[in-house]
C-alpha cells in the first residue's frame, strides 16, 4: 500500500472517530517521542567524519528527513558529555543539536526551549566525531512539544499552521499538555512530537494516541 493511500485510510478512519463531535475536540494523534539528536551542515559533516564524507540512510523519517548511521558524542561544561547521539539527515543550513531537560543537566548546561530552526542566542555545544570536533557557540536546544500534520488531516481537525492547542493523554497519568503548535506540509505524517523527559513523566510510548481538546 502506498504512504498517500495509507494516510487517506487513516483519515477515513479517524473522520469515523470524530463522527459527532465539535472540529478539534477528541480528534486523536499518534506520538512518536523524539530522543535526542544532531542535524548538521555538509561542512560540519565533513570535519567531524573527514573530507567528501555523506551520511548514510538508516531509516526513512518524515518529511524527507532519515536518521543516518553516524553518531556523535556531544561535550557540554566540565567536558561532561553523552555518547552515541544519531545524527538526523540530509544536511542542513545549519548546526542544531536537540536534547532533553535531563540530557542538559547531565551535560551541565542551561538550554532553551525552542522550535526545531530557531537557534540564534541558544546553548553552546561541542560535537566530537571519529576524524574531528567542532564547537557550536549557540545550537543546541530541547525541542519544543509540536504536531505534524498533512493540510487534509488540518482540515479534518479544524486547525491552522501555527495554531496552538492543547492535548490530553488518557491513561493513568491523565496529563494534559498546552501549548502544542501544529505544523502544516504535504510531506507531513500525522504525529505529534514530545521528547523523553514528557514521554516518561506522562507516561507515553511511541504509537501511543492523544487527543486534541476542544479550541
């Protein structure tokens, strides 16, 4: 089955869901919990894996992106650091490095909570690979909480690019998070982003579903 025939049935499938209910109230979205990552320019690929080196694919993501068989240790305050970081590909115009609060702490540093691009006055960081080492006077970054949607699962919810809604896990932990911005694109899966530290203190796994409360 192709991906645009596979997004259509879950469409279908999830418009069934919501049958009765307001636009946005209940609509539900699979997690996919983000652990920490590198996204790098060619030129930092090529100081940190030698001259003319390109990532090699592992695993195909969404929109375009793939997470590469190269990892990285990346080196915060006092030389603390963590190791086996995956490097997320293609290359970018920039260098980002995504953690989480605990990863920060471990790290020894103070990093902010941002959208994935918007690293300007962000944390500094060392990234060491296998032929060298760079170091990033801001980049580094905790992702902040977001969905990604195809601009036909955005109309079946009844939101926006840019838009902000809150969001509910039913499980145990009934938590509630606000304050999740939607994201629009062609090349957009429906899924909404979280990292380790909200994954486990809400107690969430990938492929779990929250649902989208009422605007």
């Amino acid at each position: 089955m192709e991906k645009h025939e596979i997004e259509a049935l879950t469409r279908i499938i999830l418009s069934s869901i919501q049958s009765g209910k307001e636009k946005g109230n209940g609509f539900l979205v699979p997690v996919g919990v983000s652990n920490r990552h590198i996204h790098l320019t060619q030129e930092d690929v090529e100081t940190l894996f030698g001259p003319g080196y390109q990532l090699t694919k592992k695993k195909e993501l969404m929109g375009g992106q793939f997470a590469s068989n190269e990892c990285c240790t990346i080196v915060g305050l006092k030389l603390r650091a963590i190791e086996n970081v995956r490097v997320l590909g293609p290359v970018r115009k920039a260098t980002q490095v995504e953690i989480s609060q605990t990863d920060a702490r471990k790290l020894g540093i103070s990093v902010p909570v941002r959208e994935s691009g918007d690293t300007k006055e962000s944390a500094p960081i060392a990234i060491v690979g296998p032929k060298g080492a760079i170091y990033c006077k801001e980049g580094c970054i905790i992702a902040a909480r977001h969905i990604h949607m195809s601009p036909a699962d955005a109309a079946a919810c009844g939101v926006g690019d840019g838009d902000y809604v809150s969001v509910k896990m039913d499980n145990e932990r009934g938590t509630t998070f606000d304050r999740v911005k939607i994201r629009v694109d062609e090349s957009f899966t429906l899924e909404m982003h979280i990292d380790t530290d909200e994954a486990n203190a809400s107690e969430i796994k990938c492929g779990d579903h929250v649902s989208i409360l009422k605007q």
